[in-house]
C-alpha cells in the first residue's frame, strides 16, 4: 500500500522534513516514489505540490495522521483531522491490550491462591500422617524401655 509521509531531513536540532510518497513498510529514508513537498517545523511552512497530492489519493494512496493534519490544516485536502499519535503516548488500542493482560494475570493469581490453600490443606493432611507413625514409634518405643526396665 502506498502511503504518504514524512522523511526527516537536516541537522539534528534543526529538523526539516521531506513529504514524500513511498510502500508502507519501506524505509522513509531509502527510495520514494516521489517527493511531494517539505515541511518546516519552526516556521510552520509547508511547500506541497497539491496536484500531485491530490492525483497520488485518487490512485488509493492513504496518508499517515500527522500528514492528514498538515493537509487539512493548510487547506490542500478536505476531510478531518485525526488523533495522532505521540511518541511516548500509548494509543488506546495499546491501553486496551494493556488492561486485559493485567486482568489475565488477575485471575491467574486467584486461581493461583486457590489452589495453594488447597495444597496447603493437603499438605497438613499429609502432615498429620507422618506424624501419626511417628507417634506410634514413639508409643512402642517408651513400652520396649518400660518392658525392659521392668
């Protein structure tokens, strides 16, 4: 799929970014099929050939959140803008997946805790059967000496 976003260009503190047409999942800083345009952060210019813009989305490219918002924001596209994700910010979705692993885990535990108070049951029955024998030896042991002290 064909998409349509940002490559960064520049130094490093002085970001300047290409807009560009290239495959979703290749390198924004390798091969473009074209370059569409740049966008400077700290002026808020934007250099965009809109009939190319334009011409890529009826050919079915989509465009990336950020880029939606500079397009309609300038006023080369119409349409809405969108919720852009930030670097740092968990998107909903991400929160969502979150949530359930931390109720996976919840339950998991209480079932956990269930059968260790089982075990634990299990464990004083077993207990209380070695004592048992234990008791029984001793029982026989104090009648051998009383028998023999006798």
């Amino acid at each position: 799929m064909l998409m349509i976003k940002l490559s960064k260009v520049g130094k490093t503190n002085k970001k300047v970014f290409r807009l560009i047409i290239s495959e979703k999942s290749r390198d924004p800083f390798g091969r473009v099929l074209e370059n569409l345009g740049s966008y400077n952060p700290y002026s808020k210019e934007l250099v965009a050939k809109e009939d190319r813009i334009k011409h890529w989305i009826e050919k079915g490219a989509q465009m990336t959140a950020t880029v939606n918002n500079l397009l309609v924001g300038k006023n080369i596209i119409s349409g809405e803008k969108l919720v852009a994700s930030k670097p740092g910010k968990k998107s909903e979705k991400k929160l969502a997946q979150i949530k359930a692993k931390q109720d996976k885990k919840a339950s998991k535990t209480e079932a956990t805790e269930v059968t260790t108070e089982e075990k634990a049951g299990a464990n004083e029955a077993a207990d209380a059967k070695e004592q048992a024998p234990e008791e029984e030896k001793n029982e026989e042991i104090k009648e051998e000496t009383e028998v023999s002290e006798k």
